[in-house]
C-alpha cells in the first residue's frame, strides 16, 4: 500500500518506519529541508531504541523516502497519515493551526479518493474540522479517520508493531476496510482492532494518557504521605499493585511525569472540559500536584545546607524526562536546575541522550560531563532525576570517595535503603526513610 506521512516527529517517524518494514511503500513529508536531506543520508534526528535498524533497512529496500513537497508526497498515496505537532496554546487547549493548514493543503492537492488519517493527538471534534479544511477545496471523494497513537518513548517501535490494541475512529466501510487491511500484520496475535466514531477515538487518546497520569500522581501524592506518617511507599505499591483492578505498572512514586504526551494531554482534556462547562476536578488536582512534585526535593535539598545553597556544587544523573530517550519536554530536571541556580548552586549534570537537547535549551547555564562517574567529582551532593540504567548499580566506593560528602537526593528511588545505610550515606528518596550515616 502507498502511503504519506506528513510530519516526522517522533509519532510521525515511528510510524512511517513501522509502516514501511511491513512492505508498504512510505513517503515522509516535512517542510524542513535540512531535516529531510539528513534522513536520506541515514541520519535519525531522535533517539529511540531499535529505531535506527527498521529506519535504515528501509531506506535500503526503497520503501522509505523523504521529500519537502507535501504534492510529491501524497500524489500516489491511498492513506495519507497527520503526524503534525498540537502544542498546547496559551489557555492550554491544543493548538490545531499545524493539521488545519495541512488540510487545506491537501484539498487543494487530492485528485482521486484518499483516506485522511489524523494520527496527532487531537481534541475532539477535530476529525470534522479536518474534513471541512479539506472539503473547502476539494470535489473528489475522502475520508477522514481518527487513529490515536499510544507509544511509550523509549519502547516505540515495540508498541507499533505490537500494540495493545488499534483504536480506529470510522464511520466510512470503504475506509475501514482499507484501515483494517494496513493493520492486520501488527495484531497478528490476536489484540484487537476496535473500530468506534471518531469522536471516541479521539477521546479514547486523551482518557487514557489522563488517566495514567492520574495514576502516577496518585502514587506520588501516597508516597509523600508515606513520609509523614513513617510508611515505607515501596510496600504500600506491591501491597496494592497485585490487585488485579489496579495492576502494579504506573505505580512507582518520583518526582512527576513529564514528557510529551501526558503534561499536554492532561491539560487539554481540561481545557476541552472548560469548552463545554464541565470541570474535570481529578485532572485540575492532577496537574496541580504533578507541578509541586517536580521539584519536591528541592527544600529537603536546601534544608540539608541549612538554607544555603550558593555556591554548592550539585551533581545531577539525568536530564530527560525518562530513560531510553533524549526528550526533555517538561523533564522534572529543568526545573529542579532552574532553582538550583536561583540559589547560587553551582550544577554539573549528565545524561546518556539528552545533553545536546539541554545544552541547545539553556545554553551552558550548567556543566556537563563526560560521563556520569566524573559528574560526582567534588560535588556537595547527587541528585538523580532520570533512571537511566547505568545510574542503577553503580560502584558505591567510588561514588563516595568522589563526593565531598556522602549525599544523594534520589527522585527515582534507585537504591535499597539498607544498602545507602551500610555505605554510609545520608540519603533521601521519595515515599520512604531518609536514611542518615551512622
């Protein structure tokens, strides 16, 4: 099958990529020109694991291409997918002016019947608009089709081409046989696809980031309970996440989410709400909580310096929002350097993948290091932000002997409390003990 794929983001090059290693012919369009000569040359322009091997071998076999010409690129195509950006606006609802334009493009363009596919996160009612942009300027026959992606950044390319489920929003036979024909290779074994309306296509998205979102704060709201009343938050999770109605993924308390999808998705869904006079209470606590939490270390960390952080030296292990990617979207690491430096602290920091985004960010307003080991060298405290892998079982004599004094602040909560007690550290984490040096 021929297929356009307008925007190459990260929801839009996953897919196309996905797409094309199940032998569709795939045509990526992007009006950056740069962007797109890199991509012909092999280059990936984000980090994603197993990406580069389906990106490149497709590229090879000819069933991958880039063009800036939005006519070149859907010329051929039956399917035409929208994997354009929706940034939240000002008031938070989500800015459609990126699919809206395309849209009027493509009416201007289509010559013969195509299925318009809005594969962005979108509010509802969106699939109508992208119809009436589309219409405005066009005579042929098409659909429209809702098809919400529900990637995890950092296991994407497993969840394309294995997903829990297809969520297709359609109410035209032509165009859901069509849809259904493009998906049977990626649920092969038996996960569904679920055909609905558009508009609950479009709602089902928003639920469900909103709802996981809910479930992480609710974690986190519970942990910093936990310290109050002297409970251990690791017990409480396992003692309520083998309940088969709650499940235990999501359950692991830290310092908020971030990310992409879940801050923006929350905050539009809200905004939708507000649209039509309903206020979504659970989502207002949500975001409100999920602010507090992404710097709740920061009075510990300053209190433990007795209320002056000027000039202390803090190491930090992470920057972006979650391991296995170099999205720093709303990454609690950001705002714990933004009052870091308000205090006078003086901040080192490493990640394996999100340096180059941070440094393109906020310039070299911090230090960066080599490597996560020398990131300790000197400094007054650890501060962990990000749970990379290499953070997890490191040489704890060499992380002590580096340090000035033995401090971590752990927003992850990577370390058993009695192995930071028997190394001699003082050490806080979130939802339990803090643990000090005998």
């Amino acid at each position: 099958m021929k297929i356009a794929v307008v925007g190459t983001g990260y929801v839009g090059l996953v897919s196309g990529t996905c797409l094309a290693d199940t032998g569709n012919q795939v045509v990526c369009v992007d009006i950056d020109e740069r962007k797109v000569q890199s991509m012909k040359a092999g280059n990936i322009p984000i980090y994603e694991p197993q990406l580069d091997l389906l990106f490149n071998r497709n590229i090879k076999a000819g069933r991958l291409s880039f063009t800036t010409s939005l006519a070149e690129g859907i010329a051929d195509a039956k399917l035409i997918f929208l994997a354009l950006p929706t940034p939240p606006g000002a008031d938070g609802s989500a800015d459609l002016s990126y699919i809206l334009e395309v849209a009027d493009q493509i009416g201007k363009l289509i010559r013969d019947y195509k299925v318009i596919i809005d594969k962005s996160t979108v509010p509802v009612g969106t699939a109508e608009k992208v119809h009436e942009a589309i219409a405005a300027n066009s005579t042929v026959d098409f659909d429209v089709v809702s098809n919400p992606e529900f990637l995890r950044e950092g296991f994407a390319v497993t969840d394309f081409m294995k997903p829990d489920r297809v969520v297709i929003g359609c109410t035209s036979a032509r165009a859901q046989k069509l849809m259904e024909e493009l998906y049977k290779p990626f649920v092969r074994q038996g996960n569904p696809i679920i055909f609905m309306d558009e508009k609950s296509a479009e709602l089902t998205k928003y639920a469900a980031n909103s709802f996981l979102a809910m479930k992480i704060t609710f974690m986190n709201e519970v942990a910093n309970f936990c310290e109050l009343v002297g409970a251990d938050v690791d017990k409480v999770r396992r003692g309520i996440g083998t309940d088969s109605r709650i499940g235990s993924r999501f359950l692991f308390p830290g310092i908020g989410y971030g990310g992409s999808c879940f801050p923006k998705d929350v905050q539009a869904l809200h905004k939708s709400g507000q649209q039509v006079d309903f206020e979504f209470g659970i989502l207002t606590s949500v975001m409100r909580t999920n602010e507090t939490q992404k710097t709740i270390l920061f009075d510990p960390l300053r209190d433990y310096f007795k209320g002056n952080l000027n000039g202390k030296k803090i190491a930090i292990w992470g920057l972006a929002f979650k391991p296995e990617t170099d999205d720093i979207r709303e990454a609690p690491s950001l705002y714990m350097i933004d009052k870091l430096k308000a205090a006078g602290a003086i901040v080192v920091a490493f990640d394996p993948e999100a340096m180059d985004n941070v440094r393109e960010r906020i310039g070299d307003n911090i230090h960066y290091a080599s490597n996560h080991m020398d990131a300790l060298n000197e400094a007054d405290a650890l501060l962990i932000c990000t749970e990379w892998q290499v953070f997890r079982n490191p040489n704890m004599d060499d992380v002590k002997s580096r340090l000035k004094s033995p401090v971590v602040f752990d927003g992850r909560n990577l370390y058993e409390l009695d192995t930071m007690r028997e190394n001699g550290f003082y050490y806080k984490s979130i939802g339990r003990s803090t643990v000090h040096p005998a």
